[in-house]
C-alpha cells in the first residue's frame, strides 16, 4: 500500500518542483495579488523612443496570466495603425497554469479589421486583435508588438493599472526623447501605490510600478482615470498625420489648430450663402440667426462617423457636407460654422471630452486632448453652445454629454479653456401632478403629468422616440413599484423653445393594495419612489461623486375607496443635510381624500469615502418613507 503512495507524493513533488521553476507558472504569484483578481499582470512594459518630430517607435510587452472568464479582457492584445503607422511586429505565445508553453501564435494568426462600425461611413483606420479561446483557466499570454508612426502628436498615457479587479506584478515604462522637442509629463494620482520614477533626465524617462493591488468598483466612484495613477506625456514640437505643429500654450495650440487643420474646410457656394440669408431675412440678432440656422441644420443632415487619414482630424469640407447631407461631429460643427459664417454670425469650433461622465480638458497640461466638437455662439458674456450632431436636441441645449466641463475653444487669434453650461441642481427639477383612486378590492387606476427640465430634459426627451415595446418596459422600469401596472394613454409635449418636456400618462393595476380580513394597506407615494439601493460598501476605499444635483417635487390627490376609514396614516417627514433635503406632507380632505405632497433636493458633489456610509443612510431614509404605507380598515 506504500509503494502507489509515495509514487503520488513523488510525482506531484516533481510537478511543484518544475512549476515553480517556470517564469510563468500561477504557483510565483503573490496570494495578495490573486486576491479580488480575476487576472494579473506579470509584466507591462513600454518602450517609447520619440527619434524626432516625424518619428516613434513604440515597443509592447505585455504578459497577464488570466484566472477566468472575465479576466480575458485583460489581455489587452491588439494593436492599431494607419497609413501613417506600421506594424512592424505583433505576436503571442500562450502558456498553461504552470507555465509550459502550449501555443504560439504569429502574425498570420492575427485577426485584421476595420476600425468602421456602423456608424462610421469611412475609415482607413485598422487594428489587428488575437482571437483566442482558452481551453481552460488559468492561462498565461505573452504578447509582444512594435508600432512606427509619423504621428507624434499623441503619446500614450501610462496606466500601469488600467481596469478594476487586475493586479500588477510589475509595470515599466521607459522613455527616451530628443532634447529639442519640448518633451513634457504630467504625473497624476501617484499617492498610495508603489510607482518609482527610476530615470528623469534631458532626454529619457522611466518609471517602474509594483504589486499593485487588484481594486474593486464602488458605485459612485469617479472615473477610473481620476483616481488611479497615469503619466500623461507630450511634445512641444509634434506631427499630426503629416502636418508638423508645436505649441507651448493653449493660445498656441489653437492657433495652430485653426491655421493648419481648419484652414480651407469652411467654404461653402454661393448659392448655399444665398439660401442662408433668405432664411434669416432681415432678423439682426445673432442668437436669433443661429437658431434659424440650427433648424435648417438638424432637418438637412444626419451624423456618420469619418475617420480617414488626416480626415480623422480636420473636418471634411463644409460644401462636401452640403452636398452630401451628413458628417461626424468635426464636419457638422464646421459646416454649421460657415452656415452661421454666411449670415455674419461669429462661432467657433470647440474641442471636449463629450460623455455623461463629467470629464475636463486637463488645462494645465497643453497637448491634443478630446473626443467630440460642438460648436460656441459668443453671447454677451458667455457662450451659447450647439451639439451640431443632433437632429432632436433644442437650439442651446447641452444636456448630460458636453454640460460642466472645461473645453478647447478654438479661435483665430488662438485656443481658450472655457467651461460649458452649468446646469444648477434646483434647475434640474421634475414636477409630478397626478391623481390616482383606490377601489373597495384594492385596485388602482389614475393619471400623471410628469414635467422635466435642466438636465432631467435630456433623460426624458428620449422617451418620444423609443417604440411601443421599448415605452412600455421604460414605464414598468419606472414605477417597479407598482406590480401588475396596465399602461393607458401616453401623450408627450415637448417645449423646446422652453426646453421642457411634458409627460402625461394614464395607468392602472389590480391588487395594488394589498387586503386581509378588514385591512388595506398600500404605499402612499406610488409615483415617485426612490427605490434605487445604495450599496452598503465596507472600508470603502474611493471617494464618491454625485454627478448631477436635481430637485422633484410631487402633488398627488388620493381617492380613498369607499366605505373604509383611516387607521392609520404615515407622519408628515423632513430630513436635511449636507446631501440635501426631502420632505413629505399628507393632508386629509372631506370625502375621503388625500392630498401627497413630496419634494426632494439633491446635492451634487464630490465627497470622500468616509462620508460614504451617510450618504447611505440619508438615501434608504428617503427609500423607506417613500415606501410608508397607509392602513384603512373597512367600516
């Protein structure tokens, strides 16, 4: 019996062994990095060496051992390029849970596709990505790729941690540079994590980062990138697709900007220019002007994404757009540019990070940044801004993808940081008037008006447009609250002089209250619950945001059913605090009516992880009052 013992202990010895002498094996991994990971990086490093204005070499070598099916991502295997950039090699080898190789996989093997998608009408832009399907996990990829590119103008950010639940071995980035090219950096979030700065001389640069733990997400966090460590980098003097520029300011960049990428794309005919003036015919006021204008626009265009050559900077032409009727957002913004411009209307191209995510052009830090254009009107002393991309939003209005943020605005005299709307939290406000009845078996029929400004527009001007089937499931995700909802007539008005959007809904459900023996109860607040969960997060680490503040206010009429009296009725409620305010009030009323009235403010903010847990309990106060029930007991 001792003898198949001793051969088992001997063989899995061995195995242990041999693993733990292969560079990839699971067994060297650190526990406190397996921990929360679903995978590691073992090694990410980056070699970048700028030879000159017109000239990177860009080297990869990635190695991510990945425990399970959502940690693939992490692989991060692909690589894109352009006609002004060449892969000069990509490749990958695979290797097993104790780090013996098991596939090797070469260029050939690599998918190649277009960057085109369904919204992008042309683009020359590719990338080649591994397709590959493990046959169990763990596993191990090492990839490599080199890139040269003309291109300077863009330098990767470094993020040695670039995604929640992965951890990181070791991270390297190494930078080398021509002294002559104003090469700048800037080193954001650094605090808390083990990131060296090895090498930061006249001409290179090199940092190392190091066990670095895998994070998890906590709701409300901001941005990954606003909290965890990056090196943004560029270059004074740089190359954008083949046209050379350098910039040490912003005024600089965006007179560059104007005079070499903009330059020539705002000529439009003059029967175009003709047609303009017709349409504005003897108005002066220019706000007035563009708003004529911006209807022309959003009637005679549609939005298609272009991204060919230098194309996927510099707008196509404005007379192109004009004959062709559609654009991305560069070349829509430009052709309403020289739209305006033919009728004495002065605008200027603005560059941004459009997204509901609140995210600032880094200003103090000059480099190409930004992933949309708008457009902005000079008006008094501030600006009036259009989404040039919209064929539905109202004339001005910025909504949650370009609102609070620092924008490039880009004039012929140079570039100027600007911030963009303000949508002030008590101007973001939904006002509910309904009535609602409740019959003697507990069923419930009523009608709502439900009237949304500010920022509260942007989510509820949508609606009109969803089909019967997506309306429906909107309106059951909506008021959850209420089980076997029957949805009536539902007519919409959408103001966008007043930029107000008007609901109006009739509804009904049987067996909303719920009876036995001679009691009813039901929730008294049935449309307007705030029944989002706010999870509890133990030792929270990030700090939390509240990205937009809003005020609803709600008056409800309640028809009592017949026959029943009041046994007993929720409290009137008020709660303040630094998040904001709510308050709830219930008046009796002859024949067995009540009138609900609710009102709640919030706040937004940023605030740290420590005011987490008050937050919590500020909001399930609200979410439990909401949901205070009402109790009749039949006479």
């Amino acid at each position: 019996m001792k003898k198949p013992f001793f051969a088992l202990f001997f063989f899995f010895f061995t195995l242990i062994s041999f693993a733990q002498k292969s560079e990839y094996s699971i067994l060297t991994i650190a526990d406190s990095l397996k921990e929360n990971a679903n995978a590691v990086v073992r090694l990410d490093q980056t070699d970048i060496a700028i030879l000159s204005q017109r000239s990177m070499n860009v080297k990869n070598h990635r190695v991510v051992t990945v425990f399970n099916e959502n940690g693939n991502d992490a692989v991060h295997a692909s690589q894109g390029y352009s006609k002004n950039s060449s892969i000069k090699n990509i490749e990958a080898i695979v290797y097993d849970v104790f780090g013996n190789e098991i596939k090797k996989i070469k260029r050939k093997d690599f998918k190649d596709q277009s960057v085109a998608d369904g919204m992008t009408l042309i683009s020359d832009n590719r990338y080649m990505y591994l397709q590959y399907t493990p046959i169990s996990y763990p596993y191990t990829i090492v990839f490599t790729s080199e890139v040269e590119t003309s291109t300077t103008a863009f330098i990767s950010t470094w993020m040695p941690l670039d995604e929640y639940y992965t951890s990181v071995e070791k991270s390297i980035l190494n930078v080398k540079y021509s002294s002559n090219l104003g090469f700048r950096k800037k080193e954001c979030q650094f605090s808390s994590f083990n990131i060296k700065k090895t090498i930061d001389n006249e001409t290179q640069l090199s940092y190392t980062a190091s066990n670095i733990l895998a994070q998890k997400y906590e709701d409300q966090s901001p941005v990954f990138t606003d909290i965890y460590p990056k090196v943004m980098m560029g270059l004074e003097f740089f190359n954008l697709e083949g046209v050379d520029g350098n910039a040490k300011t912003w005024k600089e960049f965006g007179k560059w900007w104007a005079d070499k990428i903009l330059v020539g794309t705002d000529q439009i005919s003059e029967e175009t220019k003709s047609k303009m003036r017709n349409l504005v015919g003897n108005e002066q006021d220019p706000i007035k002007k563009a708003k004529l204008i911006y209807n022309y626009l959003q009637q005679k265009v549609r939005y298609v994404a272009i991204a060919e050559g230098i194309g996927g900077w510099r707008p196509m032409l404005a007379s192109d757009v004009d004959r062709l009727g559609y654009g991305d957002c560069k070349a829509l913004t430009n052709y309403t540019k020289a739209l305006l411009n033919s009728v004495g209307v002065e605008s200027y191209y603005t560059k941004l990070y459009g997204n509901r995510y609140k995210t600032d052009i880094v200003s103090d830090f000059v480099s190409q940044q930004g992933n949309h254009i708008i457009l902005a009107i000079p008006n008094g002393n501030h600006y009036t801004w259009l989404e040039c991309t919209s064929q539905d939003d109202p004339f001005g209005y910025q909504g949650t993808f370009t609102d609070d943020r620092d924008v490039l605005v880009i004039k012929p005299e140079g570039g100027e940081i600007v911030r963009t709307k303000v949508y002030e939290d008590n101007g973001n406000t939904q006002k509910d008037k309904g009535i609602y009845s409740i019959d003697e078996n507990g069923n419930f029929s009523g009608s709502i008006s439900i009237v949304s400004e500010g920022s509260q527009y942007s989510s509820k001007a949508r609606i009109e447009n969803l089909q019967p089937t997506e309306k429906e499931a909107h309106y059951k995700e909506y008021w959850d609250n209420i089980n076997n909802l029957k949805l009536g007539k539902i007519t919409f008005s959408n103001d966008k002089e007043n930029i107000r959007f008007t609901e109006d809904v009739q509804l009904s459900a049987i067996n909303y209250a719920s009876i036995s023996a001679n009691k009813m109860i039901f929730a008294i607040d049935a449309f307007n619950q705030n029944t989002g969960n706010i999870k509890r997060i133990r030792n929270r680490k990030n700090p939390f945001q509240i990205q937009r503040g809003y005020l609803d206010s709600d008056e409800i009429e309640i028809n009592l059913p017949a026959g029943f009296t009041i046994e007993f009725l929720p409290s009137n409620f008020e709660l303040k605090g630094k998040f904001g305010e709510y308050k709830t009030e219930i008046i009796k009323k002859e024949n067995n009516k009540l009138t609900y009235k609710r009102s709640m403010f919030l706040n937004k903010g940023k605030y740290s992880n420590k005011e987490y847990d008050e937050y919590r309990l500020f909001m399930e106060q609200i979410s439990r009052n909401d949901n205070a029930k009402i109790i009749l007991t039949k006479n």
